[in-house]
C-alpha cells in the first residue's frame, strides 16, 4: 500500500477521531506522534507507548514532559493492501498503545483484539 508521510498523518488524526469515548477520556499528558518508521529502521513495529502507564506514575504534575504514543507509517503501510485496511490497522495500533498507557500488559491487548 503506498500513501505519503502526510496523508498517513491525516488518516491517523481521522482515526483518533474515532476511537471510542472510553479509551481516549481519560487520556492526560500524552502526545501522538506519526513517524516514517522506528529509528533503527525496521519494519516490525507498528506503534510505540513511551512513559509510564496511567498507575504507574509518581508525583506527575504540573511540567512533566507528556508520554508519547508513535504511530509509524512504513511497517503499518508493508503489512495492508487497501486504505480500509491501513484506517483498521491504525485503529488497532492506537487502541494497543492507549492501553499500555491504562496499565495492559500486551497479552491483556491480545485477548481484547488489540494487537
């Protein structure tokens, strides 16, 4: 499937849109991000939670740098073959990632259909 950097980036932004009220409420302090692909290059990460979870947080506060949730365009874009599958795969993407930031361990995503 190709698609640019800023069509992606759109897409995403649509999806999150989209999510449902009870995963995206209670979000506080967290920054989405849409990159080409993971820094070493490679393909096998579709998204990435970087923080700590929700419960995990000591004395957050006032001027703590935002979590971040990135979304990256290449490895997602390798693995569809339509647009509808991209807007899908992005939806799972964004769901598995909110969910580290609520305290899911990747099996807990796994079982609701989140990765």
């Amino acid at each position: 499937m190709e698609m640019t950097l800023d069509e992606f980036e759109q897409l995403t932004n649509e999806v999150f849109d989209g999510l449902p009220a009870e995963a995206v409420d209670g979000l506080d302090n967290v920054a989405f991000v849409v990159e080409d692909r993971p820094k070493d290059g490679s393909l096998g990460l579709l998204g990435l939670y970087e923080g700590h979870d929700r419960f995990a947080r000591a004395e957050y506060g006032y001027g703590q740098l935002p979590d971040v949730i990135v979304i990256y365009c290449a490895p997602i874009l390798a693995i569809c073959d339509s647009a509808e599958q991209v807007r899908s795969q992005v939806y799972i993407t964004l769901l598995h990632e909110i969910g580290h930031y609520y305290g899911m361990s990747d099996e807990q995503l796994h079982e609701l259909g989140w990765a």
